[in-house]
C-alpha cells in the first residue's frame, strides 16, 4: 500500500476547486456576529424561531474565541456563520414538529448501542459495520446537520433534497480537504457520529477540529450541562425514529460521550456501551493531525501545535471522565475493545459485543457485515497515511504516552503502539 504524509499543515496548498469553494463560503452573506446569524436564520425560517439563550450565548462565545485575534480566514467566518444559522433553523423545525406531533415525545429509544472511545481507536470503523445490519437504526451524515425538512418538503409540495445537497456539500469539502477521506470514511449516505446533532443545542463540538477556542472547550468538557445535552439528544433520536416509523434499536458513536458515561446512562433506558480503547500516542497523532490539516477550512496559516493543544485537552478530558466513572456503570452492560484485538479479528470482536448486547447473531448480519468490509478495504482512497509528530508538533509518542499513566494503570490490556499501524 502507498503512503501519504501531508507536509503542508502549517502552509496549506489549495487545489483551484478547494479555492473556489473558499471563496464560495467567505461570500456568504451573513455578518459575523450571533445578531446577524440568528437574525439570518429567522428570515429563512418556514416556522416560529426557537428562540434560547443559552444556544445563543454558547454560539456567540465560540464565534469569538475563534476569531479572538482576527485571526480567522474570511471563509471560516462564512463556514460558521452558515452552519451555526442552519442549526438554529433546524432546531426551530424540531420543536414547530413536537408542537405539530406530540406524539414524538412518547417514541422509545430502548436499548441503544453506545460506542464511545478515543478518536482513531475503530470507533468509526466498528459503527459502520454494524450499521449494515439493517435490525439498526443509525445516524446518516446528511440527518445529522438536516434532521427535520422544511414544511413544504413535508408536505411533498417540494423535493426534500437534504441528502443530495449534502453529497454535494462532501464533494465541495473534499476540494479543500481530499486527504480527509484517507483519515476517516464520511459518505454523506453513511453513518455518522450522532454529536453532529449537538449543533442544534448550540454546542458546535464538530467545529472544535477547525479552530482554536481552548475557554469554549474547557467550558464543554467541565461545566456545561450535560443532562440537557442527552435529553435534547433523546428528542432529536425520537424526532428522526418516528420520520423512519421503526422501533429498532439505534447504534450510537461518538468520542465526545466518553466524560459523560453516566449521564448517558441515566437518560437513556438500558444502554449497552461499547467502549473502544487504544495507544494514546497513536490516537493523539492522528487526531492532532486531522485537526491540523481542518484548520486550513477556517485559518490562511494554521497552527499546527495550537491542533496539538486541543487536541490534548480533548484526549485528557476524556481519558480522566473514562477512568473517573466506568465504575458507576452496570459492568453487565459494558463491553471493552482493544483496538490491537479487533484489528487482529474484527468478526470475532463484533460477535462478543453482540452477545454482550443481548443481539441475536444471524447469517444475514454478518453476511452485511462482511460485504461491507469488502466493499470498504483499508487504502482504497489512494493509500495509508503517515505521521511525523517530531516533526510537524514537536512531540515523540513516548511524551504524549507519558501523560496517561492512569489510563494503562485502569486498563493493562492496552497495547503500546510503537509505530501507526
């Protein structure tokens, strides 16, 4: 397999259509301000504005810590000013729906399957596989930032194209950042991580790989309140099972509910966690690397060693919430997953969380399952990437590794990593 080492990080080199798609997004009309933004959503809005404070001011906070020294590029300002509006209105078209349908609020989300575990630890990669077994309900990228269609889409008075315009928007994405498909699979059809929904309770967590906000983010990870968060989730989940009017158990994937494990548990009824661990040091190369090379979407010179900082910060919070409350859980309901094991047999590692799950293993499920990872081999989007961290962030894996003593100490299983693999 050929490899890739992205030597631009710190001086981005744009294709002519990454170009044209920057000045597309710096030409959004929209001012950068939360007045603006929120202004802007209500002008396109086919029903009443959700007006909320606290999804305003967390908006308002993280648009100006990010550009806290005009250092932001001009399309970042139009990327978020954009985003942050179609979330408000998207938010507004949840609630003008449980309005129209109360019904929703009596939908149950029982018995979900949560992954939660470090970035580049096979969380992506384990919730697409077992997002072929069609007995799940899980999350498509396009629902994430477009749950809720307009009225008119509604209605069929016209075409909902959010899954279109969204294939589109991955195309247009992809000109600014082709090698993000070697880093992770985003199919705008595919399954996707449920914190894109976190957007519509004004908690942009995706746009933390973009830019450098570390009070906003310390914010998100020590005080913000994350009862609401997982109760606004469970109505966003209970919105988007009744439009597909099933009552199958949703799989539910994100790093960012690893603080938070106990919440989770306490809003949803009987969750089967699935918990994925790896080397830290690898984790933390490709997850600095991700954000390094995102940052070029909202800076003209990016930082690299500012993605390192976050990503630090995010890795260190989550490892401290993991350890500090996997004891809280039912142990019954919670499965481990070493990424050294599941790499070594995938099936094997899927049919022990099955079971851990109380899911039937049928010859139709891992028959899906095993087109799927036929259909999706390791390098097929041109080659395998390769870090330097010495020389892109000024770190070994050893100083990285150094900071998780706790984290080997709870879980000796872990397998040190000398190298990316």
């Amino acid at each position: 397999m050929s490899t890739i080492y992205i030597d631009d990080l710190a001086d981005p080199k744009i294709s002519e259509k990454g170009q044209k798609t920057l000045a597309a997004r710096a030409a959004v009309p929209i001012d950068y301000t939360i007045e603006a933004v929120v202004e802007f959503a209500e002008s396109q809005l086919d029903v009443p504005l959700f007006r909320d404070e606290y999804i305003f001011d967390s908006f308002d906070r993280f648009m100006q810590e990010a550009n806290r020294d005009n250092s932001m590029s001009e399309a970042g300002k139009g990327l978020f000013a954009a985003s942050f509006a179609d979330s408000i209105i998207q938010r507004s078209r949840m609630e003008a729906l449980f309005l129209r349908h109360p019904e929703i609020n009596d939908i149950k989300i029982q018995s979900p399957v949560l992954i939660a575990g470090l970035p580049r630890s096979g969380t992506t990669n384990l919730s697409n596989i077992m997002s072929a077994d069609k007995r799940f309900n899980s999350m498509k990228f396009w629902e994430g930032w477009q749950p809720v269609p307009s009225l008119k889409q509604f209605s069929g008075e016209e075409e909902d194209n959010r899954a279109p315009f969204y294939e589109k928007g991955l195309e247009e994405w992809y000109n600014i950042c082709p090698y993000f498909k070697n880093m992770i699979d985003v199919p705008y059809d595919g399954t996707q991580e449920e914190c894109l929904l976190f957007h519509m309770d004004g908690l942009p967590v995706v746009n933390l790989n973009h830019v450098d906000t570390p009070k906003w983010r310390q914010w998100f990870w020590n005080d913000m309140d994350p009862k609401r968060l997982y109760t606004f989730l469970k109505r966003a989940l209970q919105v988007l099972q009744w439009s597909r009017g099933n009552s199958q158990r949703w799989i539910l994937k994100s790093p960012h509910h690893l603080p938070f494990l106990p919440v989770i548990d306490e809003v949803f009824d009987d969750v089967k966690f699935v918990i994925t661990h790896r080397d830290p040091a690898s984790s933390m190369m490709s997850n600095a690397t991700m954000m390094a090379y995102l940052y070029r979407e909202c800076y003209d010179k990016p930082d690299p060693h500012a993605a390192m900082g976050d990503s630090i910060d995010m890795i260190d919070y989550m490892l401290k919430g993991l350890v500090r409350d996997i004891d809280k859980l039912d142990p019954a309901r919670v499965h481990h997953v070493y990424f050294h094991t599941y790499m070594a047999d995938n099936m094997s590692t899927l049919k022990g969380i099955y079971k851990s799950a109380d899911l039937e293993w049928t010859d139709a499920a891992e028959a899906a399952m095993d087109k799927y990872v036929a259909d999706h081999p390791r390098g097929r989007h041109g080659g395998a990437l390769i870090y330097k961290p010495e020389k892109d962030f000024s770190v070994t894996r050893e100083e990285i590794r150094a900071r998780y003593p706790y984290y080997f100490e709870k879980f000796p299983e872990i397998r040190v990593e000398d190298k990316h693999g």
